[in-house]
C-alpha cells in the first residue's frame, strides 16, 4: 500500500512544530535584523556583523535553520501534492486559507532557494556575486543594489508576503491541531489574531525591503535615524 505522507502522525506533528520553532522565531529575528537598515547601513551593516561573530554560527546555521528548512519544505510539498482542496463545492473563508497555505508553502519552497543563492552564498549568474556571508561590511550595499533591480524586489515583496500569511496561519493550524484552541469562538479570536499577525509581519517585512531604497523605508523619515540623503547604491560588485 502507497504510503500517504499527509497521515504518518510523527512526521505530520515535527512538519508542524518546525514550522514554528526554529524557523517562525527565525523570522521574526530576521525581520528585525533586517528592519536595521530603517536607520542606514551603518546601522544594518553592524546588526550582520553580530549575527556572524555568533561563535558556531555556522553549526547553528546548519541545524537550526538549513536542515529543519529542508524537512519543513520538502514533507510540505509532499503533503501539498496530497492535498484536496475543497473551494470548489464549499467556498468558505477557511477552504480558501487551506489552500493559500499550500500555494504560499510551494512558493517559498522556490524564493527561499533563491534567496539564499542570492544573498547568502553570491551565486546566481546576472545578480550579484558577493556573499553577505563574510561580508558584513557591504552588506547593506549589496542588497540595496540588488534592490535597485524592480523584479527583484518584486519577488522580495512576493516573498515576506508569502511568509508573512503562512507563518501567522500556520501559528493558527498549529494551536487548532494540537489542542490549545477548541472551542469555536476561541478558535474564531485565534483566527482573527493570525491574521492580524500576518497583517503586521507583512508590513514590518515590507518595510524593511524599502529602507534599502529610501531611508525609513515607507514611514516619515522623521521616525528614523537614518541619514536624511537619498540612499545611492551604485556600488557593482
Ligand atoms: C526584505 C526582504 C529580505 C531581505 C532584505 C533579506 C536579507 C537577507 C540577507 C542579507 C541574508 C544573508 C545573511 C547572512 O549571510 O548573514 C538572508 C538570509 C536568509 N534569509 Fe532573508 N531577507 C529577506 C526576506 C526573507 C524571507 C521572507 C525569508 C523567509 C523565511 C527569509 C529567509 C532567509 C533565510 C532562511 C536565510 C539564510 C539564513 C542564514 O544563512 O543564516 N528572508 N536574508
């Protein structure tokens, strides 16, 4: 009999909890991290550099975030190809959110490959070519140049937004399936903080993807201590 990856409940429960622990408190530091360049590269360039005097930065980098990706994405799209999306006969708000997350969790399966080639090892042929790993002092300038690149941030946008939805709902599926939440008005106050948790990443995520192109990001320049001149990033690498 053909194993079904959606059923085989240790694997399903360790999909979930990775989902939250490492990788969601991963990106929750890594927004903040990256929220740094609100205040100019200095600013940026420094909270990297803390990052990578981490002393076994890259045992935790293996362990804590590569492998646990690796296993969330891949049992995810695993489970995605067994999946039955139901909007078709019952259209309600929570067929849609399913299959969202399924979408999101494919998408990002293919923008975390390409970001991490991207950013953290230099190696795409066209884009930039210098790892920030090992780099810390140009890192704000080789993402802003990459940002100067509409596409590029594009995809980027496309990508907190993508997180952004998936971690928040993913929080939501998490507290319903291991029985934190039952009751089904306790279930509709967790939905709703979900997504205003997905409203509030997404924004903060944004944000932080504009300040490499304009000091602060989208808010009053006013709110940040970044330096008041036009960010210039013509830096080639
Ligand atoms: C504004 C958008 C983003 C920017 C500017 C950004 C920036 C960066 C940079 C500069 C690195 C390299 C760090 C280093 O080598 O020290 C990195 C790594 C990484 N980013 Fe992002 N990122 C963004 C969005 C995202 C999103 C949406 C995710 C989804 C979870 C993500 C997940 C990762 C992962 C898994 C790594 C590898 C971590 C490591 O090697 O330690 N990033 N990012």
């Amino acid at each position: 009999m053909a194993i079904k990856f959606s059923k085989t409940f240790l694997l399903r429960k360790l999909h979930q909890i990775t989902g939250i622990v490492p990788l969601g408190m991963f990106f929750f530091v890594h927004m903040f991290t990256n929220s740094k360049a609100m205040n100019g590269a200095a600013s940026f360039d420094k909270a990297v550099k803390e990052i990578h005097d981490i002393p076994y930065l890259l045992l935790i980098e293996i362990f804590g975030i590569f492998v646990p990706l690796l296993f969330h994405s891949v049992y995810g799209v695993l489970i995605s190809a067994e999946a039955k999306p139901n909007v078709l006969n019952y259209s309600y708000g929570r067929n849609w959110f399913y299959v969202f997350q399924r979408a999101t969790g494919i998408f990002l399966f293919f923008f975390l490959l390409f970001h991490i080639l991207n950013l953290r090892f230099g190696v795409i042929p066209g884009l930039n070519m210098t790892p920030v790993a090992g780099n810390a002092d140009k890192a704000f300038s080789i993402v802003a140049a990459e940002f100067q690149i509409t596409w590029v941030l594009i995809v980027y946008i496309l990508g907190v937004l993508a997180t952004a939805w998936h971690l928040a709902y993913g929080f939501f599926l998490f507290a319903v399936d291991w029985g934190i939440v039952i009751g089904e008005k306790a279930q509709k106050v967790t939905l709703a903080a979900s997504l205003g948790l997905a409203l509030m990443l997404a924004g903060v995520g944004i944000n932080a993807a504009f300040a490499f192109v304009r000091p602060c990001g989208l808010l009053p320049q006013a709110l940040c201590e970044a330096p008041k001149k036009p960010i210039t990033s013509g830096t080639k690498f």
